[in-house]
C-alpha cells in the first residue's frame, strides 16, 4: 500500500528512513527514492523496488561539505569549481569513494556520485534523517522517471512505499553527471548544458 504524506512530513518521512525504510522524494530534477544507503536491508529494498539491474550505482545526496569529504577518498582541484558554481542545484559529481562505502552502492566502481540538491525541503530531510540519502530515480527501471506523487504511485500500485508529496517536480530532466576520477568529463546531459559546465572548469 502507497502511503502519500503531505509536503510538511519531513519529520515522518526521515524516521521512515531511520527505520530502514524507502520514501519517494520530490528533488529538484525528478522525484527520487531516498533510502538510508548505510542499511543493507533499506538498499535491497530499493533495488528489488526498481528492478534495478545489480552493476548500476546509486547516486547519493548531501547537505554539507562534512559529508562530501566523509564519503570520498580524496577531492579534485576541480570540484572546488564546479561546487561553488553549480551546488545546490542539479548536478551530479562522481569521485573517488572512501573505502567504507557499502559496494551496493558503487556497483564495486570504487566511485561514488554525489549531489547537493536545490530544494530546501530534500535538504532538511537529509538533516533530520542525518546521514545522506539515495537519490536514484523513483520509477521502474527503464521506465521515465516520476515527476509527481500520483506518476510514483502509478508505477509501483501495488508496493509497500511512502511518498512525501510535493507537488510537481520543478525540471523534466534528471541532473547531470560530472565525471571527476580522472579527466573531467560529462557522462550524462541533464539540467545543466554539459558546455556549461566544462567551461567553468578552464
């Protein structure tokens, strides 16, 4: 059974979390599915929820720059430029993963992608669950991504799950992806034009 919880049910929707549980959340691309990505039992949850295939990583939300140096082994010069240029907002930054982080969700990369969300409301949520959130996309795998609480809950009417409901997603496109392992280079063009961001790297 979908539970749909008003906008103003941070507070409930964080101690889902806690207790291992998935909640659909409005970001400020595409609604996305917020899970504790630190309890394997919530992980598993969320990969048999999308029908995700087990080699793709889960992308990983954070509210400060504490969290950003906890999860990854070391920060590129460049992601002091593209952070303070384009975070909050929708883009995704993929570094180098501290070695703690749970492989479920690398996919065993040793790669982790992060983002600090725009929305406010996504990053109280994060604070009140205290510990960063999975962001992946809340619909089916291979499916298009929700941009509302009843899209949410037309693809999964049958699933035990809980939708904070925000209203309309603000963006129909998901954030983009910023490689910055090695040579900086966009996997994915979202939100942000990939020219956009480049640029801001010379």
């Amino acid at each position: 059974m979908t539970v749909i919880l008003p906008r103003t049910g941070i507070r409930e929707a964080a101690a889902v979390i806690r207790s291992g549980g998935v909640v659909a959340i409005p970001t400020d691309t595409v609604y996305g599915f917020a899970a504790d990505p630190f309890q394997p039992g919530a992980v598993e949850r969320l990969f048999r929820l999308k029908g995700r295939p087990e080699n793709k990583p889960i992308l990983l939300l954070v509210d400060t720059r504490l969290q950003v140096e906890t999860l990854v082994s070391r920060l590129p010069e460049a992601f002091e430029q593209v952070a303070a240029r384009f975070w909050p907002g929708p883009l995704t930054i993929v570094l180098p993963a501290a070695a703690f982080v749970p492989e479920r969700i690398t996919a065993g990369s040793r790669t982790i992608a992060l983002r600090m969300p725009g929305s406010r409301p996504v990053r109280r949520l994060i604070r009140e669950a205290r510990v960063p959130l999975t962001g992946t996309s809340a619909n089916r795998s291979g499916r298009p991504a929700a941009r509302s609480a009843r899209e949410v809950r037309e693809q999964f009417p049958a699933a035990p799950l809980w939708v904070l409901d925000g209203g309309p997603a603000p963006l129909t496109a998901p954030s983009t992806i910023l490689d910055l392992t090695g040579e900086p280079r966009i996997l994915r063009e979202g939100a942000i034009p990939a020219a956009a961001v480049l640029c801001c790297l010379h």
